[in-house]
C-alpha cells in the first residue's frame, strides 16, 4: 500500500545497534529494537522532498546527510 502524497516517512535508528528502518506508516513503528531488543530508536520524519544519506563510521558514529530532492 503506498502512502498518502504529502506524508512524511519515519526513519527509525537504534541507538545501541545501529539498526535501522524507514517506515511509510508512522502506526508501524515499533518501540523496541527488532535487532537488540534494547535498544533506544530514535525517529526523524523524512519529508517526501527530502533525502538523506545514512552513513556510520566508528570514529564520528552516526551520520545523517539531509538534503533536498533535486
Ligand atoms: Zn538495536
């Protein structure tokens, strides 16, 4: 099923594992890491303009690159 035009997917990122998921319905979001199970997911809404880069790198940890959609 797609989603509305307009909405906002959720990226979700575990904190602990470095896990994560985009989601296109935000009710499906789940609270607990599927990976760890002890996780801390953070969320960020992605607008439908928008794209980001995920990266992760043991030095500088995590890496989002926000960008607008050409
Ligand atoms: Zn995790």
């Amino acid at each position: 099923m797609l989603p509305k035009p307009g909405a906002p997917s959720i990226f979700i990122l575990c904190e602990t594992c470095f896990w994560c998921a985009t989601y296109l319905d935000k009710t499906k979001v789940t609270d607990r890491c599927p990976k760890c199970s002890a996780g801390i997911l953070s969320s960020f809404p992605i607008m439908p303009d928008e794209s980001f880069v995920f990266g992760y790198d043991t030095k500088r940890g995590v890496e989002l690159d926000f960008a607008r959609r050409k």
